[in-house]
C-alpha cells in the first residue's frame, strides 16, 4: 500500500524536498508522531507537492531531548543506491532515498542550531495515527532565510555523537566506494584518493609549490644518484627504513612486491596497469631495497609506481594482512583498512555518513598533532557552504561563485592552489553527428569560454586550449581550440547538412540536432556551466537536453555514464598526474578517453613522448598532441581550475597541492 502524502502549501514556495512515499510499515497500527522526516532537494513551488520530483538528501537534527538516542538514520541512497532498513522505514522522493525510523513515541525537534545561526522550526511533519495518511509541513522557516538555512539540514550524521575536541572536520562530496587504494575509482573530486592519502604513503609526494618530494622512500630514483639506469629500464627504490605499519610490522620491500603482484593478478579488478605493466621483472635485493627492470624505458616511470603521478594511483598494500586474500576486491579490507602506513588511522566508517579517522601513533614521522579528522559525507554544496560559514567544518573546497559569498566571513582565511584539474566538455564522437568534425568545430565556435569563466568562475579559472595544467613543462599557451564565432559556426553547421527549421532548430533528413547534456550536481560551476552551454547551444538552433548525474555514477568503471557512453556532452574535469603524460585520457580506447576519440597520429606520438628519455622532447612531442586535439575538437577545453580552499583560522599547516587537499594532514595543527 502506498499514498502519496500532500503537503498543505497552497501559497508560497519553499526549498524542501517532496513526495513522502509512506512504502511500508509492518506494523500499521503503530501511530508515529512528531517525526523528524525532512529531506531538502530542489525549489518546489506548492502546487507541485503531489509530484514529489524533488531530488531527496540526507537529514540531520542536531538538537534532541537528551534522553533521546538517534532519532533517525539517514541514507545517502540517492548517489549510491544502497540502503539498510530498520523495522520501521519511509521512503522518499519517489523510494530513491531510506530513512530507517526508530521505535521512539514523541520525537519532537524544536531547534536546531548551527554554529552562530539558528533556525527555529516548528511541525516538522507530523504523522497522525493512521499512518498511511496525511503528512501536514508548515511554518518550517522564515521564507527570507530558506535557501542559506535549510540547506544545513541534508548534512547528516546517522546517530549524532559528540566530537572531541582537537577534531578537523570536513565533508567527502560522496561516499567512498572503497578504502582498499588498489581499487580507487577516479571521479572530479578524487574523493577516494583522499581518504587513502591519510590512511597510506606514497613512494613521492608534490608539495604545495608541485615540488616532487620523498614520502615512503629515502630518495628520488635520478640518473645522477644512480636510481636510474643510463637506458632508463631499471629503476632502483630506496625504502625509509623506519617505516612501520599501524600494527608495529615494518614496511618492507617484501610489501612492494606483493603490491606489484597484486596489481597485475588478473583475479584483483585494477582499473589501469599502466606503466605496470611494463615491469619485466621485478626484485628485492633487501628488506629496503626494490629494483625494477623494465622491458622499455618509460619516462613517467619515477612519479607513477606506487605514487599518483598517472591516471590510477596506487600505495603499497600490508602484506602480512591481506597474503591469504584473493581476490582482493572482496576482502574485508576494502571497508575495514585496519593496517596502514599512513598518518592516521580508521576508526569507523559510515556508509553514507561519516569516516573518522585517529591519528596513527606509529607513523614514521610521528604522531599527528591532530588527534581526530571527522569526515562527513555531504554531495551538496551548498549544504558544504553554510557548514563553512557556520564553523561546522574546518575547511572546503569553493566554487568561485561560494568564494564571493563567504570571503568577508569572519574567522575564514582562503588559499588559491594552481591544479592539474582541466575541465571540459567531453563530445562523444561514436554519436553521430558528433562523429562529424565538422559539427564539433561548430559547437566549440558557440560555446562563449572567455564569457563562462567570467561570468561563472569570475576569473579565478584560466581558459585554457590543451589538457596539460598550465604549470606544467608540457603546457603551451600558443595552442588554442577555435574561437567564438557564432557566424562561422552558423556556416559550418550549414555546410554539414544541419539547417534551420521554421522553428529555428536544425535538423538533417529530418532528424532535428537534438543533443543529450549530462552534468553531476555536486559541482556548483558544473551545474550553472550545463545551464549556460544549453542557451549558447540553443540560439545556434540546437537543442541541448540536460541531464544530472551523479559523480559517483558519472565515473563508476564500466556501467557509468561516461565509460558506457550514454550521452553525447558531458562536463568532466580531467586530473593529469604529476607527469603530462596525458594518454590515459587521449589514446585509442584509453580508460579516460570517454570521448571514445581515436587517431593514430596521436597514439604514434604518445608512444614516443613515453619513451623519450629529455624533458625538451617530451614538451615538443606533447605540444605537437596537443594542436592535433585542438584541430579535431574532441574536448572542447574550458579552464584550468585554480581552486580556492576556504578553512577556518584556527587551522595550520594547511596547504593543498595540485591534486590534493589531504597530502600533508600530517602536518596540521588547531589553536585554541
């Protein structure tokens, strides 16, 4: 039996989730009362509270009657589509969110309070005693205040504890998938990468100024200090040799090859052997010592074993714990990292919540000065925002647009990082006419990049004409993609047979250009970018469709959007890694090369770049790349993200590098 509850708002409009799907009860009689069962989704206006379309996000209360355990648990179902139920459950939004509801008579929630604002909230939702009947929501907020203050209600936390004092906190934009480093999936805000950076230690790190330094290893294997042969196909690593596991077992090269081992098992479902793969042998002539001999030189070589230097990061593995596991996809150890090396350790995890992690009292440059990172799971930004701003988090991640808003906030310092992040529009050439160059050219013509990084990014981020960051040696700032020019792109699209309609809209053969344009909600400038290419598109007489989806599905191996190829444009920020070899993305059937783009001109000069032994012929080879994409207009190129990292004054030490915010949280420290 299900109903649709209906919401008595006949005349205003409010930011609140909708359609409260009452699926099952098993025991009907039960009459549940002052319930706490708010979601917060898109702006609804009254008369569409029959149709429920809001997207549903997690809940929290944070003030509740002290004799009260937790209230309610929230899933973040809607990106992962996993739940766990309790007896007693509701679901929303059309059944795409759980919320598992206790046994508790009575809950009523009077205040709820973040940081320095308040938001007094009155009829939450009350349930009567048929509770199949209807749901009444009045009186939630003051309508002024409802798009900065509601939007702190989908930060949840499953059964609210206290947090400890000498805590940082922060929010991961989606739940991992898993812990377990060999398995890291890529998606725009490496939210697995870093959790893994906390919990285990690269070979080489990159500091704040994108200066490569030892981490697990004494040394940088160099020609000069003979880690690397003058043919550049054996490579020698040098281990720190006061490098233990959380457990006391050392760290030995004795890890490494299991490691090595593990990522090659073809039992083990690593997403990319790059560069692995081309390890001919592989040996440990002590416990600190590990030699590779390669079956051809590979200039990435250095930066990418072992470190997150190319397009699968990969740390060594314990191999005392996980010897007898395989596959190792299914082992425990993918939820429950127990062993580690890096600067802190597990302490639970969540799903759909929150991680906490404790600080690693064995780690090899001691103790972190701070105890306890609170991890939060929180996809909307906004919500991420407003914690900001109300000192629930100790930092984040800004879109410029949230830059502008919180920049005279009292207690918040700000650091701008230059990253290897290039965003763009991936155009999905297997789908005709996007298989036509000519097509391609024309849409890059339409699309305003100087207006959106103006208008959308106010100028923090660079337009940019190729996929190497602009601090790379690789970057030219001479390539360039075409320019806006409406009237050129109006010709070409002509010349391809896709005229105007008396509509004004294109179409060939009958077949209007009608384009499927997919964006994932948890980026705020991703959301408005799709908004603005759609009305670009539009006047240009095409028809843009957008779709959302989620990050974590955009990305997912194999059935996400992007590696199945279900859409035709996609906004994807693209992470190069410490080295500019960039042929995970621009390859024939590369893992990133969602593009699904092939040229043999550009695998003959990737095979090159790889094996070029001087970093002058690398750089001409990579320009040479990156002149044939801007020709052929695969990715239509918007910036090089120069991200802005919000956090409060009483952190220090923290200092993002290129890639990550997590890389050094060894180093962070809180004043009183």
């Amino acid at each position: 039996m299900m109903r649709r509850a209906r919401h008595h708002l006949a005349h205003v409009t409010l930011l609140t989730g909708d359609g409260v799907d009452l699926a099952y009860f098993p025991d009907g009689s039960q009459a549940l009362h002052e319930r706490v069962v708010i979601t917060v989704g898109r702006r609804i206006a009254a008369h569409e509270c029959d149709e429920g379309q809001a997207e549903p996000l997690p809940v929290e209360t944070r003030s509740v009657p002290a004799d009260l355990p937790a209230l309610l648990e929230a899933l973040d179902a809607v990106v992962h589509r996993r739940g766990t139920q309790s007896h007693d459950a509701a679901k929303f939004g059309k059944g795409r969110t759980t919320i598992a509801l206790k046994r508790l008579e009575k809950a009523k929630v009077k205040l709820v309070e973040f940081g320095r604002k308040r938001i007094h909230i009155r009829h939450f939702c009350k349930i009567g005693d048929d509770v199949f009947g209807k749901v009444t929501l009045s009186r939630m907020i003051h309508l002024a205040q409802a798009l900065a203050l509601m939007a702190p209600l989908a930060a949840c936390t499953a059964e609210p504890s206290a947090i400890p004092p000498g805590t940082v906190r922060f929010d991961l934009s989606a739940d991992p998938t898993t812990l377990d480093p060999l398995f890291i999936h890529p998606d725009a805000a490496s939210v697995e990468l870093q959790v893994d950076r906390l919990l285990f230690e690269p070979f080489i790190d990159v500091d704040r100024r994108g200066t490569p330094v030892p981490a697990l290893l004494s040394l940088i294997p160099t020609v000069a200090n003979g880690g690397i042969s003058p043919d550049g196909r054996t490579i020698t690593y040098r281990l720190r040799p006061n490098v233990r596991w959380s457990d006391g077992v050392p760290v030995t090269s004795a890890d490494v090859l299991f490691t090595l081992h593990a990522i090659l098992d073809p039992r083990n479902p690593v997403l990319s052997h790059e560069g692995y793969d081309l390890i001919d042998r592989a040996s440990a002539p002590n416990a600190h010592t590990v030699v590779l001999h390669l079956r051809r030189a590979w200039a990435p070589a250095v930066m990418t074993y072992f470190s997150y230097g190319g397009s699968s990061p990969q740390f060594v593995l314990p191999a005392h714990v996980l010897r007898n596991e395989a596959p190792l996809d299914r082992a425990p150890f993918g939820a429950d990292p127990s062993v580690v090396d890096g600067p802190y350790t597990l302490r639970f995890w969540r799903h759909g919540d929150r991680i906490e992690l404790a600080a690693n009292a064995r780690y090899w440059r001691g103790r972190p000065r701070v105890a306890r990172l609170d991890l939060r799971i929180v996809p909307d930004p906004q919500t991420n925002l407003v914690l900001l701003r109300s000192h629930e988090i100790d930092w984040n991640l800004l879109a410029p647009v949230q830059w502008a808003l919180v920049r005279g906030t009292p207690g918040l310092r700000f650091v701008r990082v230059p990253t290897a992040v290039v965003a763009g529009i991936s155009m999905n050439t297997a789908h005709p006419p996007l298989d036509d160059v000519r097509v391609r050219r024309a849409i890059a013509m339409s699309i305003d990049r100087a207006g959106i990084t103006r208008r959308i990014t106010l100028g923090n981020y660079v337009v940019t004409g190729m996929l190497q960051p602009r601090f790379s040696w690789a970057f030219d700032p001479h390539v360039r993609e075409p320019a806006f020019d409406p009237a050129r792109a109006a010709a070409l699209l002509d010349a391809a047979g896709w005229r105007r309609g008396p509509d004004g809209m294109r179409s060939k053969n009958g077949r209007p250009l009608d384009l499927e344009y997919v964006a994932f909600p948890e980026t705020a400038s991703g959301v408005r970018i799709a908004t603005e290419v759609q009305a670009e598109l539009r006047t240009q007489g095409i028809a843009v469709h957008v779709r959302s989806v989620s990050n974590a599905q955009l990305f997912l191996p194999v059935t996400g959007t992007l590696p199945s190829g279900k859409y035709d444009l996609a906004y994807v920020p693209w992470t190069l890694g410490a080295d500019p070899d960039d042929s995970s993305v621009l390859a024939c059937g590369a893992p990133s090369n969602y593009m699904r783009w092939c040229n043999a001109r550009v695998d003959a000069l990737e095979r090159r770049a790889l094996a070029a032994p001087l970093r002058a012929q690398r750089r001409a080879l990579y320009v040479r790349i990156a002149r044939i994409v801007a020709a052929q207009v695969p990715i239509i190129y918007l910036f090089n993200a120069r991200y802005i990292y919000a956090y409060d004054e009483r952190l220090h030490g923290f200092a993002p590098n290129a890639f990550l915010p997590t890389w050094n949280a060894y180093a962070w420290w809180l004043s009183s």
